[in-house]
C-alpha cells in the first residue's frame, strides 16, 4: 500500500511541474486580455455607478443610470434601428457571401485573381469606404447619381444620402461590398474542409445539387456558418463609421445606431456615466446575443 502511493506522489508533482510551461506560454495573451478589456470593462462599470461629467468631480448615484436606460425612449429607437439595420445587412451579407465562396470552391482558370478581386475591398478601412461611398453618392461629382439617370431609374439626379430609404439602401450595399470578402473566406474554409470523398458518395447515390447542399454542406459546415454569423451580427450590432460619416445619424435622425447614441451622449453630451451604463448594457446584450446562437446552432455540444 505504501509503495503505491510513493508511487503516485512522484506522478502528482509531475504533472504540476508540468502546468507551469504552459501557463507561462499563455501569459502575454492573458496580460493583454487583463490591459485591454477587463480592467476597462470594470472602470467602464465603476463610472457607470457615477454622474460623470467631462470636468468636475464624479459623484456616486448606484444603478440610476441604469433605471434611466428603462425610461430612454431615444435609446430604444437607436435600438431598434440596429436590430433592423442587422438583420438586413446580416441577410444581404450571406446572400451574396455564400455564392462567391461556392463559386472560388474549386480549382479554376483565374480563381486566385477572383479570390483576390473579391477580398480586396476588406483591406480598405471602414473609414475610408465610407468617405468614397460618400464621394460615389455625390449628386455634382459622383458617380452613382449620373448613372441611374442615364439608366432611366431617376428624372433627375438625386441625392442617394438625402433621403432615408435611398441612405439605408446605399449603406447596406456599401457594407455588403466591404465585408462580403470577409465572410466569403470564412465559408471558403468551411466548405474545403468538407471531405471529398462525402461529395462523391452522394453524387454516386444520385443525391442532386440542392439535396448535397442541404442535406451534406449545411450540416458539416455548422461550425463554420456559426462564426461568420456571430461576426456579422456582432459587427452589425457595434456599426458606427458608416452612419458618422455617410449620414451624421440623419435624414432626421433616423439613421442613429445603439453605438452613435453611445457615442453622443458620452462625447456631445458629456454624459460619461450614462454612456458607461449604456455600454455596459449593450455588451450583456451581444453577450446574450452570442450564447443563445451558440446554443441554438449546437456549436460544439449537444443542446441540453
């Protein structure tokens, strides 16, 4: 009994020696994760407990910043505009993104020339897109306004970015431009990785291309299309550039996302308690939003 444990003693301090390499790899990642998101992420909730304005001294008001969100009627307009700007730009992102990848799948003349074509515009900072989609929209010097007249859609030039319908509908096909790239890698990944020799075999048994693709593709590329889902909502839910810059939240202010109203009531305002609750409560919901697709998609587990 004795020599069985002494045994086990020697295995014991083995495998606790053997713990201290790897924390000691993973050491620099989780410095940076403490620097950069979770010591900010608790002096965005201590200032959330404050009224805090841009000079003076904060002062302590508990949770009433956070029973002032339930009152805020501007702040679920923004809310409900981001909802309904990422479930649209989501849709329109798949809808285009998906093709692309099935289409630089296989191995043809110039595939690497369209992966490349189709990839570039990510590279271009959201930033910049937005300031050439606000030169392209231009009514004198841009280009889309001339076009659609000498196409006939328009009598007139128009201003695309005046309106509400035309600025929704040039910022949508905007972010699809910019970001369709992003996503048609990820799926490009996920359908690579499917084996071959599945492809084959449902083709031998007669299985036609719709029922490959739903019955095969979706199923193995669960994982996959999970991701690209998460990152495009996520992205969505925080949109700011495109709205700054293409419209400053108009026509009329209905063009205001969750993240500009953030932005306006911590830096126009200076209303920097209010906008620390705000984030606060923005990040539990793309928290929420995450853990229910992860468990609605069954990524990685089966659903409880």
């Amino acid at each position: 009994m004795l020599s069985v444990v002494s045994e086990q003693r020697p295995k014991r301090r083995k495998r606790g020696r053997g713990r201290w390499p790897g924390l000691l790899y993973i050491a620099p990642a989780m410095a940076l994760i403490l620097i950069f998101f979770v010591l900010p992420m608790l002096a965005t909730f201590w200032m959330s407990l404050h009224r805090w304005p841009l000079l003076g001294k904060p002062t302590w008001i508990g949770i009433q910043n956070y029973t002032r969100i339930l009152n805020d009627t501007r702040f679920f307009t923004a809310l409900g505009f981001t909802v309904n700007y990422t479930v649209v730009v989501t849709i329109a992102i798949f809808v285009v993104a998906f093709p692309l990848a099935i289409f630089v799948e296989k191995q043809k003349p110039l595939v690497s020339v369209y992966r490349t074509a189709i990839f570039l515009p990510v590279v271009v900072g959201l930033a910049s897109s937005s300031l050439l989609w606000v030169w392209l929209a231009n009514v004198d010097s841009g280009l889309f306004a001339p076009l659609l007249q000498r196409l006939g859609f328009t009598a007139n030039r128009i201003n695309l970015l005046a309106s509400f319908d035309t600025a929704f509908l040039t910022i949508i096909v905007m972010v699809v431009w910019k970001i369709s790239g992003f996503t048609m890698i990820i799926l490009l990944t996920g359908l690579q990785a499917i084996p071959t020799e599945l492809t084959e075999a449902a083709r031998i048994d007669g299985a036609g291309r719709w029922q490959r693709f739903r019955y095969l593709t979706l199923p193995l590329m669960r994982r996959t299309l999970a991701l690209a889902l998460i990152l495009s909502i996520t992205g969505s839910i925080l949109a700011f550039d495109q709205f700054y810059i293409m419209t400053s939240g108009g026509p009329q202010n209905r063009m205001i996302s969750v993240v500009y109203y953030i932005f306006n009531q911590s830096f126009v305002s200076f209303n920097l308690g209010y906008g620390a609750a705000l984030s606060i409560v923005l990040l539990a919901i793309l928290v929420a939003i995450s853990v229910g697709q992860l468990w609605l998609l069954k990524v990685g587990e089966e659903r409880p």
